[in-house]
C-alpha cells in the first residue's frame, strides 16, 4: 500500500486528488472542533444513550463536544437506506435506477431532501438529549433565553445550526467522491473512527503512567493489539477472498478470421457488500432510540432493558438485518439473469451448464451460498467485541471495537484499489497520447 502511494503522488493529477481529499478530510476534522454557541465543550454522561455514544464514536468525538459536525454523515446514510429500500419497492424509483446518470442523479437530489428531513429531527432528538445531560449543558440564555419565545428561538436556531452541519457534512462527502479519491461518504467515516480511537488509545497510554493504573493499562492495552492484529489479519483474508465462476466462450470463424476460444471466469467476492450492512443494521437499531429520546422518554426504558445493545433480543436482531441487508445488497450489486444474458450473447458458456436460464439459476445459487457465507462473517464480526473484547477497557471496545476495525479494514482497501485504478488509468492516457 505504501508503494501505491508512492507511486501516485509521482503523478501530478493524482497526486492532485489525494491533497483534495487530505484538504476536504481537513475541513470536516475542523468543523467537529468548531463549538455551537450555547452548547458547553463536552457531554460527560453521553454513555446513558447508546445511540449518542456510536454516533459520536463515528463523527470523531464531534456530537460529544456539541460541535458544528455533531451529527456527522449519519443523516445521509439513514436517508441512503431509506431510498435504497424504497427503489425496490416502488417502480417509480426503481425505473428511475434503471435510468444510468440521469436517473441516479434525480435519486441523489431525492436521498438529499430526505438527508435533510433526517437531520432536522436529529437535531431534534439530540438537543433534547443535551437537555437532560443536567444543568448547563446547554445554556439557552447564552444564545435567545430560557423561556417563552427566547426558548423556542433557541431551539431553532440550534436546529438549523446542526442541519447545517449535516448538510455540509454531506457535500463534502460527495465532493471527495467527485474531485478527490474514493469514496467520501466512506472515507469521513474512516476519519472520524480514527480520530476517536486514537484519543482512546492515547487515554489508555495516560493510564500507563499512572502507577495506580499502569499494570492493568499495559494488560489492557497489550489485549487489544493481540486481538486487533488477529482481526485486521481475518478481515484482509476474506475481503480479499471470491469465487472464480470458469466461462469458455467458444470459437467463431467470421469471414477468414476467428473469435473466441478463450477461457476466462467471473469473480464473485465473499463480502462483495463491504461493510454497508453493518453501517445501516446499527443505524436502524439506534432508531428506537433516537425516537424515544424525542418524545423524552427516560434512557432507562423498557426497550433500552430488554432490546438495547447487549441483550439477547438486541444481538438476534442484529444479525437478522446484517443478514437481511447482505443479501439486500447482493440482489442490487449481482443480476444473474443480466450476466448469463451477455454470456450467451457472446457466445460464452459456463462448463457443465447450458446457456439461458440453467446459468442464471447456477449463478443465483452459487451468489446466494457466498452471500450466506459473508452475512455469517459480518455477524461474527459484529458480535466479537462482546465475545472477546469483555476483559478490555471499555473504551476502546466501544470506540474502535471489531466493527470500527472492519471500516477501518474495508475503506483503507478500497483507498488503495481507487489509488491503483487512478494510476493505472494514467498510464493508459499516457500510452494512447
């Protein structure tokens, strides 16, 4: 990975691209910094909401501190779920899928509108939150006052304060996807796990010197590298890993010349999805949450004792929609009907299946067994930090537990392919000029 990067700041456009996204990536760290009037540095019981503790974990501490960032991408990509679950259900969108440019930038401006809905009632539920964190969390005189109408001003203001922010989180995500490498929405993602997990680990060394602390720090500390190499290891091995499907295109004599006769194969990755199912099963089962902090009910409620994070109702739930949303995301990415369609037409063939509907049916089972395999991979890794992280300081299973270890894993892979794939379509305009 290292040489790639090497080998694409030697190119100018490249080399271009990567300090956009370093410059964008720069501006969002910034904006998490940047205090809201009103609003005091650092929310100390935060942890009493569970939804607000992963929010803040993958915004880089930003909705802890009541930045201007506060809430991060997570609007956007509720709203992306939203939208991507209503295009197979409505034909309108989904024609509209089908559509190529034109059409996904029509559903962009729609995942837009709704990112923009989404935040709003964030904002909402996050300012009501702050609220009950105790006295001067959120100081209302400081920005209209604390009764009557200067409350309700404050509560707008404060409103289109973080909308705001979530807005302009949002393009700068696309603008790293249009002008700089990767993909945005992925890469402040990656920035803001970073971000906390490096203040966690800094904490923990902190302890180290604390002659009170310091054995079980180092213990702690040591834990965690052991487990986390092992993690980084198995997470490298099946992102990498798929299945190479044989096709044999048969020979064709056209006019004195002959096609074909070539043998080539289809690759079907076992975690063709990434990391996507576990971003939206989090996001729709921190949902609840959100909504009944709206509404100002108690963080010691019904749902948070018996289907909040580390019950059993909460993990069998999460491993049904990380396995609902694999298979979600296979069905949009993997059309066996279309593949086996452009094999026959090209006269190609799959060895031991006939063309047509046996090789879409082949492909459909064979897509589905590996689907399977990678939904049962994402649910272990969604599961380890509760399986082995237990004897490990809490902060860091929390904020840079197997699930951030995966993010991390999948987008610093997918940096590096946009990386080659940048350098190696340079060398191609360099060849052709």
């Amino acid at each position: 990975m290292w040489q790639t990067i090497v080998n694409a700041f030697k190119i100018k456009e490249v080399r271009k691209k990567i300090l956009i996204t370093i410059a964008l990536l720069f501006v969002y760290r910034l904006g998490c910094m940047i205090p809201v009037p009103g609003v005091n540095l650092l929310v100390d019981n935060i942890t009493e909401y569970k939804f607000l503790e992963v929010m803040s974990a993958v915004s880089g501490g930003a909705l802890q501190y009541g930045a201007f960032f506060a809430m991060g991408i997570g609007p956007y990509i509720n709203a992306s779920i939203i939208i991507q679950l209503l295009t197979v259900g409505i034909p309108a969108l989904e024609r509209l899928s089908k559509q190529g440019e034109e059409g996904r930038k029509r559903i962009n401006v729609y995942t837009r509108i709704l990112t923009l809905v989404l935040a709003i009632v964030q904002a909402i539920g996050i300012i009501v939150a702050f609220s009950g964190q105790g006295e001067g969390t959120i100081d209302f005189n400081q920005i209209f006052g604390a009764e009557g109408f200067g409350l309700v001003m404050s509560y707008i203001f404060l409103v289109v304060v973080y909308t705001a922010g979530a807005a302009l989180t949002m393009w700068l995500g696309e603008r790293i996807t249009d002008y700089g490498v990767s993909n945005g929405i992925s890469l402040l993602i990656f920035a803001g796990i970073l971000s906390t997990a490096g203040t966690s680990i800094l904490n923990v060394i902190r302890q180290i010197g604390n002659p009170a602390t310091s054995q079980s720090a180092t213990w702690n500390l040591l834990g965690f590298l052991i487990a986390a190499l092992v993690i980084f290891a198995a997470i490298v091995t099946v992102n990498s890993a798929e299945r190479k499907i044989p096709v044999q295109y048969a020979k064709q004599v056209k006019g004195r010349k002959m096609y074909g006769g070539q043998s080539t194969h289809i690759p079907i990755k076992v975690n063709s999805s990434g990391v996507m199912p576990l971003i939206f099963a989090y996001a729709i089962l921190s949902f609840p949450d959100l909504i009944l902090n709206l509404i100002g009910v108690d963080s010691n409620n019904w749902w948070s004792a018996n289907v909040g994070t580390g019950t059993i109702p909460y993990t069998v739930l999460l491993c049904v929609l990380i396995l609902f949303f694999s298979y979600f995301y296979n069905q949009i990415q993997f059309n066996p009907d279309d593949i086996s369609k452009s094999i026959q037409g090209n006269g190609g063939f799959i060895p031991g299946t006939r063309p047509g509907k046996p090789t879409a049916d082949y492909l459909k089972r064979v897509a589905n067994r590996i689907t399977l395999f990678g939904a049962i991979y994402l649910a272990l890794v969604a599961l380890v930090p509760s399986l082995i992280f237990s004897g490990i300081e809490a902060s860091l299973v929390n904020v840079f537990s197997a699930t951030g270890l995966l993010i991390v894993v999948s987008v610093a892979l997918e940096f590096e392919q946009a990386l080659q794939s940048q350098i190696m379509m340079k060398n191609y305009k360099g060849f052709l000029k």
